[in-house]
RNA sequence: UGGCUGAUGGUGUAAUGGUAACACAGGACAUUUUGGUUGUCUCGUUCAAGGUUCGAGUCCUUGUCGGCCAACCA
C-alpha cells in the first residue's frame, strides 16, 4: 500500500459538534447563527472571533447569518458605530443574510411584556436601584420580595402602560419579571425587564421612553429570527437559565444558547469601555488608530482579513480561560503577507555611502525580483548610483563576532546590485559616522556575477539621488504588560510611552505610487502598509509587523 | 456560607475508554543575493489523591486551584 493519505480531517470544535449532532437527529434542516453586535463601539479583534465562528458555521453547514443590532440602550449607541460594524463585516469577507435591530422588534417585544403581565409573571415595581439591589440579597443569601410583588394584574397592566406612555420620570419605576428571590442564581431574582429612559434612540428616535433590558431582547430577537444557535461568550452562562425561562413562559420559538471562552490577547485590552477611553483620552489617534486592536485598527496597520481569519481559525473555540500570544496573529500576518506583498527598498536610518570608483553622473539601471516566492510578479528597475543610502545598523566600524554586514575591509552584497568593499569612514565633530568610502567590485553585478566571490551579507540600500523620503510610522505594542487587566491600578498607567515611532526615511521611488493601503515588504524591515494620510509628494507608511529577525535575538545574548 | 463553570507542553487547540497529536514560541543544522522564506531535526504535557477497568487525559469519588454571578449595561 502505498498511498494511504487521507486528508487528516480538521477535527470539529465543541459548538461545530453540537451542530453536527442536531444536523443528524433531524432537529434542523438547517441552521441559523447570528451575530449581535451593540453598536456603541467599533468592532475587535474578539469580535473577530465571535464573527468567523457564527459566520464560519453556517459556511460549514447548511444555513444563513444574520446581522442583528443590540440596540436597546439608546444612550450609548449611534449610527457612526452601525455603520463601521457594517463596514467591518465585510472587510473581513463575510455577507449577513438580514441585516436587523432589537430596536424593530420593540413593538414585539412590548407585547411580550403584556403576556407576562397577564399570565402574573411580571409586576410594575416602584423601588429606587437602591431598594432593588439591597432586596437582591447576595450570591450566598436569599434576598426578599419587593413591595410591590403583589399588584394586581390589572393595575400592572395599567401602571406598564403608564411607563410606556412617558407617565413617570426616569428611574421612577421598572417591569420585573416574578421569578424567585431566592434562586440561586442572582439573575432568576426578579430581573428587570424595562427600564424608563427618555432619551433618543439612533433609530427609533423619540417614539419610546422604555427600553427593554438585555435579557428581555436578545433571547426573544433570537426566537423571532428563529435563530437555531445563539452563541456568546461565557459571561452569559448564568442569562441561560433566564433565557430559556422567557421563551418557555412566552411560548415562543426555543432557541438555544451556547456559550464559548471570549479570547483573550496578551499585551492588549479588548475592553470597549477602555478603548473608548483611549480615544475619547486621546490616548491613541481614534477607533482607527494602528495601534489599536479594533478591526479598523489593524486594517490601516495592514493587517488582511486572511491573516485575521487564519488566526480565528488556529486559535479555535473551546469553553476554557485563555491567554493568547499576540506573536500569533503577527505569525499570521507574516505568512499572509510573504506570499502576496510586494518588495521595496526603504532605508528608515540612513548612513550614506560613497562609492569612489564609480563615476558621478551615471545612474546605472538594475534589476531585482519583486517578489521572489511568486515569480508572476515579476522584475523591477532600481538605478544604482555613486551616492547611496544603507541602514545605519549596517555597518559597524568594529565588527562583534559573526557579524557579517558592513566593515572596513570587508565586503557585502548590494541587493540587486554590486559586490562593494568598505575603505574607510568620515566622521563629523562628535566622532559620528557620517560617511562610509567604499569601492565597487567590477564585474560582480547581480546576475552577470563573473567574479566568483562569496559574500555573506547581503544589504538593501536606496539611490541618494532618486530616492524620495517618506514618513515611517513605527509601531509598538500599545501596552507594555502582558495582562493588563490583571495588574493593580489604572490600566492607562500601563500603556507603553514607546508605542508610536516616526521617522523619515528613505524609499526607492516606485514607492510614491502607494495605494492607501497597499501592502511592501521593505527588504530585511518588514511588511508596511500605506497610509491615507500619505500624497505622492510624501508617502507615509505604517509598520504592521518586523520580520523575523534571528540576528537580533542573537545580537542580544 | 451559595450557584454556575473550567483545569492537557511556555501559549492555543486536538485525542469521543486503546501509541497523548497539530500549530505558535524556544533551540540546532541545511538552503538562501532578505540574518526573510523554505526544509530537516529538537525541546517539552494530562491539577492532586484514590477508585472502576485488561487498559483512564477521557468514567466515578474526594480534594486543590482558576473564572463568572449581587448594572434600571450588553
């Protein structure tokens, strides 16, 4: 036997198996997920997550997605966020099939509300947040009944009615729904299903001044859109008993709840009250920043919706507490971006150098592959001239051992170019470097190399005559702790003063014909993206990730 | 003092009572006109103690440790 290889099939996540196993029973022909997002905030990288999942399982299996707005609170929400949720989806390369708002079902949702008067299984209760919260009791003590348990139904139904009709003041008085106060689970304890709020909502504008709570929308939307799994993260574990209580007392279409571990990145904060502290902190330069994990944030770092959706994928989904090395993601981006991007030349520190035996006015024209691991790319021209630029960091006037760059007497290759040789160096008053002399091997040029010598360092470099400058942006990482949120203190104390770095540097000039968002590998740099904020008079590029860089980390031993 | 939930290399995820695997990270070598890429190799793991079983990461018992739950947020 000699070919046995079948393709060693992905095994299935928790949530894919539940699928599975329903799929099998003949429960569902097919399946319906959604995504849910509250638009008041911009999209992260764990929305990221929670998108590929829901929109992933229905690629997998029969089915469709839909959009739905969580829009119940109108004081933090805003169209400006519905709109970039939108955006977002789709840049990742997903499509919903409806496109719905909590908000649409307000009218539902308000009779659903009357059914539970009816049935007495929910009260109009006039205590103040105070009152209601010391009544709750404690998670190890059972709390006690609200005076105002016992209305009628005729007088709740009235009362309710008085709320929705702007009767009462904000706060003054709430609909419960009449569980037990003494569950053992703190949300079975009589949870307020509307609160009174006049305020304006994005979509509803003014025609409501009750809202309904998280739990008396998101599960009863669900079973509207008749959606088949509803998946969220773990905090909503303990919502699942009242989720399921609503839809049976309603007797409405069960939908199911299932829950997975939100993922957490290191070196990174997903809270959205803490972005929106960031911008609103000025902190960073808005949702967008490409220092932020939002999804806007790492388009303009440069970032692809592939790589994003291959770190999802290897991540995975399971139910446990997590801690996730954000050197995947760059891993991701890398392998992404190897395969597709395009290679310039860019110097971001240069040292000039000065070649003495080739002739002043020429400008000799060279050629190098512009992406070497897809040859369709082709070649491009780069003029070689007597004056160039070469990274600082290339050239060490006394090598350390196994450095094989740049040295008086030594030789390195240029990209594309020639095989020079360094003679000597000039030094301003501090004793700087501000030149390095060199001389040209003839013969040695990068494809008619006829001269057979060996070098061992290979340097980019850009034409001190033809290059253009352009503004660098520099990235870090935006925290300098592992877990922010587990360190003492305000989380702002701990973001890293070096996160943002911009120089000027020195690019080949095919590189002033950027597209916004177009992706380089600058040789031996890294990938860079580049930014709206750029003209062809001064391109500005932002660095998403370094390459792999194993001289440095031995360079630190 | 309660309820819910979880525990597999440094990290993440598999193994569905039958050889603990894959990827990232780390290390070594080779290749390379990017100290990139690629290739080969290497490193190291079932929270603990009992039990059931021919056989346990998986089942049972007890314990330990972690996360979540007392917003008119979602």
């Amino acid at each position: 036997m000699i070919t046995e290889e079948k393709k060693e099939e992905k095994s299935l996540n928790f949530i894919e198996e539940i699928i599975e196993a329903d799929l099998q029973a003949g429960k569902y022909k097919e399946i319906i997920t959604r995504f849910p997002p509250e638009p008041n905030g911009y999209l992260h990288i764990g929305h990221a997550s929670s998108i590929c999942l829901n929109f992933g399982l229905t690629k997998k299996f029969p089915g469709y997605t839909n959009l739905r707005f969580d829009d119940t609170n109108p004081t933090t929400e805003d169209t400006e966020y519905v709109e970039s949720i939108k955006n977002d989806i789709r840049w990742m390369g997903f499509e919903w099939e409806n496109e719905l708002y909590a908000s649409d079902y307000f009218d539902t949702l308000y009779g659903y509300a009357i059914q539970l008067i009816h049935k007495g299984l929910a009260y109009v209760d006039d205590s103040s947040s105070e009152e209601i919260a010391t009544l709750k009791g404690t998670p190890s003590e059972p709390g006690r009944n609200s005076p105002f348990r016992d209305r009628s139904v005729e007088e709740n139904r009235l009362l309710f009615e008085q709320m929705k009709n702007g009767t009462f003041p904000d706060g003054s008085r709430t609909l419960r729904a009449k569980i037990d106060m003494a569950h053992t689970n703190m949300l079975m304890r009589d949870p307020i299903l509307y609160r009174i709020k006049h305020a304006h909502h994005h979509r509803t504008g003014n025609n409501w001044c009750i809202y309904p709570m998280y739990d008396f929308a998101h599960g009863q939307s669900d079973s509207i859109e008749t959606v088949t799994h509803s998946i969220c993260t773990l905090e909503f574990v303990p919502h699942r008993e009242l989720y399921d209580w609503l839809i049976e007392q309603l007797g409405i279409y069960p939908s199911h709840q299932y829950e997975f571990a939100r993922r957490n990145l290191n070196y990174t904060v997903t809270s959205k009250r803490k972005l929106l502290q960031l911008v609103q902190e000025k902190h960073v330069n808005g949702w967008d920043d490409p220092r932020m994990p939002t999804i806007s944030g790492l388009r303009r770092r440069g970032y692809t919706p592939a790589s994003i959706r291959d770190f999802c994928d290897r991540i995975g989904v399971a139910r446990r507490e997590n801690m996730i090395d954000v050197g995947l993601l760059e891993f991701c981006v890398r392998e992404d971006l190897n395969k597709t991007s395009l290679r310039r030349m860019a110097v971001l520190d240069p040292l000039k150098v000065v070649i003495t035996n080739f002739p002043e006015e020429l400008s000799e024209t060279c050629l190098s592959e512009n992406n070497p691991e897809d040859i369709a790319a082709g070649m491009r021209e780069i003029l070689f001239t007597r004056e160039i630029f070469i990274e600082r960091e290339d050239f060490m006037e006394v090598p350390s051992k196994k450095y094989f760059r740049l040295a008086p007497g030594k030789m390195v290759r240029l990209k594309g170019a020639y095989i020079i040789q360094a003679e000597s160096v000039v030094k301003d008053e501090n004793g700087e470097i501000t030149e390095v002399h060199c001389t040209y091997v003839e013969n040695s040029k990068s494809g008619q190399d006829t001269t057979g010598i060996n070098v061992k360092g290979t340097l980019h470099w850009v034409s001190a005559k033809h290059g253009v400058p352009v503004e660098v942006r520099l990235y870090d990482r935006l925290f300098s702790v592992e877990n922010v949120a587990s360190e003492e203190g305000d989380f702002k104390d701990y973001i890293n003063p070096d996160s943002l770095n911009i120089i000027t540097g020195y690019a080949e000039p095919a590189l002033r014909d950027a597209k916004p968002g177009e992706s380089f590998q600058f040789l031996r740099k890294g990938y860079f993206a580049a930014d709206p904020d750029g003209s062809t008079e001064k391109p500005v590029f932002n660095r998403t990730v370094t390459l792999r860089d194993n001289w440095a980390k031995a360079a630190e031993k």
